[in-house]
C-alpha cells in the first residue's frame, strides 16, 4: 500500500523540481528586467551626456584618470591639452583653490578632482556659485586613486566656490587609512 503511494509522490516530486526550475528561472529572468529597469530609471541622473570641457596639462596623469572617472559617470568629455592655469584665472578661480586641472560644465567651473557626484549635485541644486573645487591633489579623490597609492584615501573637502571668492564646504569626505 506504500508503495504504489510513493510511485505517485515520486513523479510529482520530480515534475514539481522540474516547474521549480523552470519558475527560478522565469524569475531570474524577471529580475533581471527589473535590474534592468532599475538601471536605465538610474542612467539619465548620471549618464544624461552632459558636456564638460577640460583643460589639463597633455602629460598630467591623474588629469587623465580624473577625466575617465567622468566619463564612467557619463559626462561627454572634451579634453584640452593645456591652457588651464589661463581658464582658472579667466574664471576667477582664487588660485589657493588650485589644483591640476580646471574645467567647465553647465555654467559652472570645477577645479581639481572633484568627485562626479558633486558635479551631479551642483547641476542639480544649481546654487549661485562659481563653481566647485578640491585644492591640491588629496590622494584617494578620483583620479588620485591609482595603483600606486595602495588604497590610501586622504580626507578631502569638496569646496564651493562663490563669486566673492569665499568659499563653503560642499562634501566633506573622511579618509580612510588602509589596513
Ligand atoms: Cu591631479
């Protein structure tokens, strides 16, 4: 009398695995849409192709590393080798704000390795400023995060610029020593 039982749950055991796969799999297959979705709902914030124009040094590395954090972040990228300490000074960036690369994205001026998500934010909250800047080269910013540096995140202020030449903290990160 068992038996005969057994041979019946065994079959729907064995179709019932078989709809779980199949059912996994549709769901996998969901999920993955909804990531999908998810992330173009995600792109436009920061892949919108926004234009930045860059003026760097030809033979400044992080320069290079910076701009391909902002093409990651999807900024469309116009890079000029040279003439950035002659756009700081036409923008009317103080030079103690100085860093090794200067650029210009939707009106406003950002100096140095700020991070792409600053950038996003000035453009969104537009607030009457110059602009933003990381002075110097923090190690850790975007762009100062080679290899080389092993890691090593330096804390750092993400300043913004007024037109007066004051200027407030924006985003300050906190550094990280590497264990
Ligand atoms: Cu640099």
């Amino acid at each position: 009398m068992g038996l005969p039982v057994q041979d019946n749950i065994a079959p729907t055991m064995g179709k019932g695995n078989h709809m779980n796969t199949r059912e996994h799999q549709g769901r996998r297959a969901l999920l993955g849409g909804a990531a999908t979705l998810l992330l173009a709902a995600h792109l436009p914030a920061w892949a919108k192709g926004i234009k930045v124009e860059v003026w760097k040094d030809p033979d400044c590395g992080c320069c290079k590393d910076w701009v391909a954090h902002l093409q990651a972040s999807g900024f469309d990228v116009k890079v000029n080798d040279g003439g950035n300490d002659a756009v700081r000074k036409q923008l009317g960036i103080d030079p103690k704000y100085g860093s090794c690369h200067t650029a210009k994205v939707g009106g406003y001026a950002i100096e140095g390795h700020v991070p792409a998500r600053e950038i996003h934010r000035l453009l969104k909250e537009r607030p009457k400023a110059l602009g933003l800047s990381v002075p110097g080269m923090p190690v850790g910013t975007p762009g100062m995060d080679a290899p080389v540096y092993g890691g090593r995140k330096d804390p750092f202020k993400v300043l913004l610029l007024a037109r007066d030449g004051g200027a407030s903290v924006y985003q300050a990160y906190e550094g990280k020593t590497k264990a």
